[in-house]
C-alpha cells in the first residue's frame, strides 16, 4: 500500500515538471513570435504605408509630386483642320479655296505666270493641301460630297508631287484645272454662300451631287488611270 503512495506522488511531480517545461516553452514561443510581428510592422513597405493613409492624403502626395501636364499646342494646320465639323463649316471655307483655284487655274489662269519661287510659296496655302480636302470628305453628311472632297483630295496630292521642284507638268495643271472645277460646282451649285449669284458661274457638271455629274465620272477616271 505505502509503495502505491510513493508511486502516486512521483506521477504527481512529473506532472508539475511537464506543465512548468511546456509553460516555459510556450512563453518563449509567444515571446519569439511577439518579437517577429514587431519586426514585420517596423519593416512595412511604402505601399503598406499608402494603404494606411487616407484617400486625400494619397491624392494630395501624388499632385504634388506629379503636377498637371501641359495641354498640347496645335499647329496652324490642326488648329484649321478642328475648326471643320460639318457641312456648314466647309461652307464657310469653300470660298477661299475657290478664290485661290479660280485665280491659278480658272478664269485668270495665273499658274501661266507663276514663278518658281511662287510656286514653292502656293505650296503653304490651305488649297493645295491633301489634308484639308480629306477632313471636308470625313465630315460631310453627304455620300456625294464625300466622293467629291476625296477627288479633290487625290488630284491636289498629284500636283503637289510635280510642283516640289517649281516646274509643273501639264498633268499636274490638270490636275488642279479638275481640282477647280470640283470645288466651283459644290461651292456654288451645293453649297452656296448667301448672295451667291449663280447666273455669272459655269457648271461643269463636276460633283456628284450635281444630277448631270458627267464631268465628275471622267475626273474620276483620270484619277484612277494616273493612280
């Protein structure tokens, strides 16, 4: 009987030892694990920074770090070109242009005596630019008038590569004798000013959206061919 007391009485103190060493591990593995999260807060990265941070501190941080850009200054050409949005607006321009044709090409027929130096010159204005007559072509309501300005656009684009060295061939005064009669029938016969008097014009029969529109069937043939 004693021997079973003494048994019970060591069991009981292995017991005490075990949970003191299992105690003591344990406070040391919260300690270790303690430290570790400390470490890992200390060490954050920016961004875990940023996203502790309120959205207007974060708005106002990167303002000024990265301040508004500039807008984009257009050239002349984009500047024009923003202005042309509607058939309307091409109204407004057509005129000039065909002021310009009419006085190289047309009734005064000025190319005749053009010089070289001149003819480098022309090659700044708004009439002899592809680019002009392809947004007139973009913008337009008109299926007609699309093929038009696209015309007009392709012949003007074939004189100015004859016109580079000052010396225009007859197929590039052709070209723009065809680009004229284009842009006199839809300035005067589609798209006339106030005013206008058509009784002192000529019509060619050089837009499509003219009824009679033979001329425009030719033009676009010559264009096709010299393609």
């Amino acid at each position: 009987m004693m021997k079973f007391k003494i048994i019970a009485v060591l069991t009981a103190f292995l017991l005490i030892g075990a949970s003191v060493v299992i105690g003591i591990t344990c406070f040391k593995g919260s300690r270790v694990a303690l430290k570790a999260t400390t470490s890992k807060t200390t060490l954050r990265s920016p961004s875990q920074i940023i996203e502790n941070k309120s959205p207007s501190s974060v708005i106002e941080s990167t303002v000024d770090q990265y301040p508004p850009l500039e807008p984009k200054s257009l050239t002349p050409m984009e500047s024009y070109l923003s202005k042309i949005k509607d058939d309307e607006s091409i109204r407004e321009q057509l005129y000039r242009l065909y002021g310009r044709f009419n006085g190289l090409v047309g009734n005064y027929d000025n190319y005749k005596t053009t010089s070289k130096e001149e003819w480098f010159n022309l090659l700044d204005y708004n009439f002899l630019k592809p680019e002009v007559f392809e947004k007139f072509a973009e913008v337009t309501a008109s299926p007609e008038l699309k093929k038009d300005f696209t015309s007009v656009a392709a012949l003007v684009a074939h004189a100015r590569k004859g016109l580079v060295d000052g010396i225009p061939s007859d197929d590039d005064i052709k070209a723009l004798r065809y680009a004229y009669e284009i842009v006199n029938d839809v300035q005067i016969w589609v798209l006339p000013q106030k005013g206008d008097n058509q009784k002192v014009r000529h019509k060619f029969g050089a837009s499509f959206a003219l009824k009679d529109h033979k001329q425009a069937i030719i033009i676009e043939e010559w264009i096709a061919e010299k393609s």
